[in-house]
C-alpha cells in the first residue's frame, strides 16, 4: 500500500529564493509596490465613473512614500481601491498570480 507523505518546506526560504531569481535588481521589488499602489487608484478611479460615491470629492488620488531610517523600513501607501478581508486572504501572500 502506497504512503501519503506531507511536503514540507520553510517558507521564507522559499520566498528569498523566488525573489532572488525573479528579481535580478534588489530594487525592482519597490517598482512593484509602487505600482500595485498606482493599479489601486487606477481601479477607483474607474469605478468611481459609474458609481462616484466612492470618491466623492476626493479625486486627488496618491500614491506615497515614506522612508524610516531608523526603524529601517519603507513605506508605500496610496488611497486608491484597497482591500477587503476577502482579497488579502485570497491575494496576500500569493505568488505568480496577478489580478
């Protein structure tokens, strides 16, 4: 009788090596968080055109940087479509799939 083994694996080793081979530029990491960030004011900029209650009058949409040498972090933020609970469960964390 055949046995069923479970596959196991670190994920963030898996994640350091998909990165290193998908991103030849260490940079090329923030290009793609700015523009998710742009997609998302793209997206509510459409809806908005059918249903402008969305925005309102707020039609000034943004896409920001912050940078926290101390903390050593950088932060990417945007007021554009987001995401509900359902989509960063679906999307969060998910590699090789683009919406």
């Amino acid at each position: 009788m055949a046995e069923t083994l479970s596959f196991q694996t670190e994920v963030g080793k898996i994640l350091r090596i998909v990165a290193n081979s998908l991103y030849s530029d260490r940079q090329i990491f923030l290009r793609e968080l700015i523009s998710n960030a742009s997609d998302a004011c793209d997206r509510l900029r459409y809806l908005a055109i059918t249903e402008p209650s969305l925005t309102g009058d707020d039609t000034d949409f943004q896409v920001e940087l912050s940078i926290n040498k101390k903390a050593k972090t950088i932060t990417v933020a945007d007021n554009g479509v987001g995401m509900n609970r359902e989509s960063l469960i679906d999307d969060l964390g998910t590699i090789a799939r683009s919406g």
